[in-house]
C-alpha cells in the first residue's frame, strides 16, 4: 500500500534530497511534521544556502544526528554556487553527506536514471526473496545484495521501483511478523518457500548498550534559564545550547525534583534526573537566556525533554 507521503508527489530533486536525509536514522512518523515545517521555511535550495546555521539548527532540533543539517547547509551553497541541482549520480553522490543509497534515490526518483537504492528495507526485502542468509553488515553481503538490486531494477521506471521496494519494506516486509499473505512478491520470495523469512536478514550482534544515569538542572531567575552553547571543544552538537548538569556547577544549590526521562545516542542509554537548582552568580560560559527566546534556539534534546518536564 502506498502510503500518502508529502515527498512523494513531486520530481523536485531539493524536496527529494531533503526528505532522504531526514529520513537517514529517523523513522517515517517522526520525519513527516519536521520535513514539513522545514521546507516551509526552506522552500528552496537558494533560501537554506542563505540561511544562518543557527536557524537552521534551531529548525532541525530534535531530529538527532545534526551532521546531516549542516551537511544539507554546506550542499545547498555548493549547489547554488554550480547554478542548481546536479542531475547525474556522480555530481549528487560528491555533496557533503550524499552516500550511495541517497544518491541513487534522488537520481531515480528526481531524474529517471537507472540507479537502484538500497536502504535498510530494501536490503530485508531482497535478502529474504533470496533467502541470502550472509550478515547484512557485511560488505560482501550486501555487494551481492547490490548486485541483485540491479539486475531486478525497472529501468524505465527506476524512481517508481525504488520507491515500491523502500514501501514494501516499510509496511509489508517488516522486521518480525512479515505479511507474507499479503505481499505481492511472495510466490517469488525463495526463504518464504522454506520458511526462512523470520529468520532473514542476519544481523550479528553488534556492541551492546551502555546505561549511564547523570543530573541535569534547571536553573532560573527573572524568567531566563542558565544554559551555555557548545563548541568545538565539547565534541558534538557544536553551536546547540545545553542546561547544566551537576560537573558544571559543583557550587550550586540543589532543589526539588521536577521529573526524569531516558535519553538514547547510539548504543547508550541515558536515565536523566532533573532537578531546580539556584546559582550565586552566571558561571563562566554560561548565560541567562529568557524563556521567550528558547524555542528560536537549537536546544540539545536532553535539555528540551528536560524543559518539558515544566
């Protein structure tokens, strides 16, 4: 069944391009209210090149993984600077953050070109219908994946193909419980034929989670929030405004509890503590930034989910 996308409905290779990087590690669900605003205020490739990054951090908050912001930044500059949208494989699969699968996705579905995309759920679809029981993680598996990929593709009809694989693994070819009465190419699956398909893909087991507790504290006074902006020297999410925890402000005075939440980065799993807590004096690094003037600013998503518990 296809599912009534707002990215689906155009040939627009701007709108195509960012759709597929919000959809890089972000469920569908998730991606569908963010492309919407951010192409309402992006429409174009000329207005997110104008754009200043904090803006468009600010825009792209809660989404995770901010590289791919700064990397559509970065692209959309170049892009203007070539006089518009590269429209062969290779000139796309060269801008910053475009690897193959998004190249060949903007290449089929903006101009037509015979290029098969492999996401996570067409290598699933294409690893059962070939009862390919390699590691998926592997590179010779999914070379030969690839290679399958190719062979099946519609070549009239690469941006149509391409796009029923990636729906077919969406919603029918799902990770457990595979609908198999229900999917069209079930008489050519070859693991349905000899009830492999729960069992495919394999996936050997990757590193496994680390959970870690700390304390982050909200600290108020006239209607402002003690935060501090991150910068090259904290390691990621350089230029997103954070609230302390209990390291930064080993002074401060402690208050009432106001709630907790569990955080997930990759492989680690945070439990948070948020607590009020009171300052003598703004420590260096910090400022009172007004409570007005928050949602216009690139929050880290622990200190949002933290503003929430309000």
């Amino acid at each position: 069944m296809r599912r009534p996308l707002p990215w689906r409905d155009t040939s627009d290779p701007y709108r195509i391009w960012v759709s597929e990087v919000m959809l890089q590690q972000t469920r569908v669900v998730a991606a569908v209210p963010y492309y919407e605003r951010f192409t309402k205020r992006f429409p174009d490739v000329k207005s997110l090149a104008e754009a200043p990054e904090q803006e468009l951090l600010a825009c792209w908050s809660g989404l995770g993984y901010y590289s791919r912001a700064r990397n559509l930044h970065r692209s959309a500059q170049i892009i203007v600077e070539m006089g518009g949208f590269p429209e062969n494989f290779k000139k796309i699969r060269s801008l910053p953050g475009i690897g193959d699968y998004t190249a060949a996705a903007i290449a089929s579905i903006a101009f037509g070109l015979p290029h098969a995309a492999l996401d996570g759920n067409v290598l699933r679809v294409l690893s059962r219908l070939s009862n390919d029981a390699g590691d998926i993680r592997a590179r010779e598996t999914r070379e030969r994946i690839s290679a399958l990929a190719s062979r099946l593709l519609d070549r009239k009809n690469p941006g149509d193909f391409n796009q029923a694989m990636m729906e077919l693994g969406a919603t029918l070819c799902s990770p457990k419980r595979p609908q198999c009465l229900l999917c069209p190419v079930s008489p050519e699956c070859e693991a349905l034929a000899v009830g492999r398909q729960n069992q495919l893909p394999v996936k050997l087991r990757s590193a496994q989670t680390v959970r870690l507790e700390y304390t982050l504290l909200l600290v108020r006074r006239n209607g402002c929030f003690l935060l501090r902006q991150r910068n090259a020297d904290s390691g990621n999410l350089v230029g997103f405004w954070e609230a302390p925890c209990t390291a930064d402000l080993p002074a401060a005075r402690m208050g009432r509890e106001v709630g907790r939440f569990k955080h997930s980065i990759m492989h680690h799993e945070y439990r948070v503590t948020v607590r009020f807590a009171s300052v003598v004096k703004c420590p260096p690094g910090f400022r009172w930034i007004g409570a007005g003037t928050l949602e216009q600013l690139p929050l880290t998503t622990a200190t949002k989910k933290a503003l929430k518990l309000l």
